[in-house]
C-alpha cells in the first residue's frame, strides 16, 4: 500500500507549503521532484496460500511393505521398509514414529503390539500427490535353520502381516510383498516417517 502522506510531484500544486528538502524562506524554486519508490514487503509477510498441508487421512494413502535390503544377519525378516503413497488429489503431511503390531492370523483384531524402540529424531514430511514416504521397521533377527531360534531364548514368532499406524493417520494393515514377518522378541526398531527411501 503507498502511504498516505505521499508528496504529488505535479507542477500545477497551488498550495505555497514548503516541500520536503526546500527552503524555508519562502522560495518560489520548487525542488527537484522525485520519484515516489513503491514499498516492497519482504516475503515473510506475503499471505499464505492455503495454510500449512493438513495430515494425511487413512483414505488418503496406500501401505506397502517389502524386506529391507540392509538388515541384521540370520533368517528371519530383519527389516522391513514400509511405503506410504499420497493417492488423494492434496498434498498432506506425515510425521512421528509409527506404532507397530503383528496380525495374527492376518486377522487385525487378534492384534499383538509390538515393543516399539523410536530411532531419530521426528519431523514432519510433506506429500504430494502421487508421492512417496517411508519408515524403516528393524526386529529382533531369527537365527538359525528350519524353524530357527532367538538369542534370548524365546520361540520365533511369524506373523502374516503387520499393522503400521503414523500418529493422526490412520492404522494400516500390510504384508510383506514377498514371506511373511518373522522375527523374535516382539520388539521393533522403527524409523520416524522420512522423504529419503531406506535400503
């Protein structure tokens, strides 16, 4: 907006009140006139479009799940990388550390949670439509052949597929794109949801 005390610089004023930069004493020179320069507001008081992106809806993603390429030694599962996809028509937001359960039977009511062990900090990642987002799960590994053993002493445990819910976004149940989970202890490692695929 121009202020409102802008000088015009028109030659045909007729009033006789000095101008910025001119003599007092009454001088019928007029000053040199200048050109008005237009405000320019810096950019972090430019209005938001929009607002901030609100968080994704369950309805607006779709979970998978495939084995990590990087996870510890043995023959269980070991890691699993799951994938958010924004299929709605807005952006969306994503962030937090997901809760993770074991579906026994594949049915999600017989649910057994698992220990979560949060790693890295959490910070909010925005999606786009079409969009890809990630979260790294890491378990207690299986060791040995055939049914196999834990360290710990405890039997393994195979579980057909895994509930996965984000904070505000909805639990998701996912299998494996190929096996099943197996792993031991009921105790994951999770990732907080990242814009950077894990391996």
């Amino acid at each position: 907006m121009t202020p409102s005390g802008t000088v015009s610089s028109s030659a045909s004023s007729k009033t006789d009140a000095p101008k910025p930069g001119s003599s007092a004493s009454g001088s019928s020179t007029p000053s040199a006139s200048r050109p008005t320069p237009t405000p320019t507001a810096p950019a972090s008081s430019a209005p938001a479009t929009g607002g901030s992106a609100a968080t994704c809806a369950a309805s607006s993603l779709k979970v998978t799940a495939r084995q990590a390429v990087v996870r510890p030694a043995g023959t269980g599962t070991g890691a699993a990388v799951v994938e958010f996809t924004n299929v709605s028509g807005r952006t969306c937001v994503l962030k937090g550390h997901p809760t993770v359960a074991g579906a026994g039977n594949g049915s999600p009511e017989m649910n057994v949670p698992l220990t979560v062990k949060p790693t890295g900090a959490a910070s909010s990642v925005t999606v786009a439509p079409g969009g890809k987002a990630w979260v790294k799960l890491t378990f207690v590994q299986v060791q040995g052949e055939g049914d196999g053993y834990c360290v710990s002493g405890s039997a393994p445990v195979l579980y057909p597929t895994m509930v996965v819910q984000l904070p505000s976004s909805g639990a998701h149940q996912v299998a494996l794109d190929d096996g099943q989970f197996a792993e031991c202890d009921d105790t994951v490692t999770v990732t907080a949801v990242t814009a950077i695929e894990p391996s």
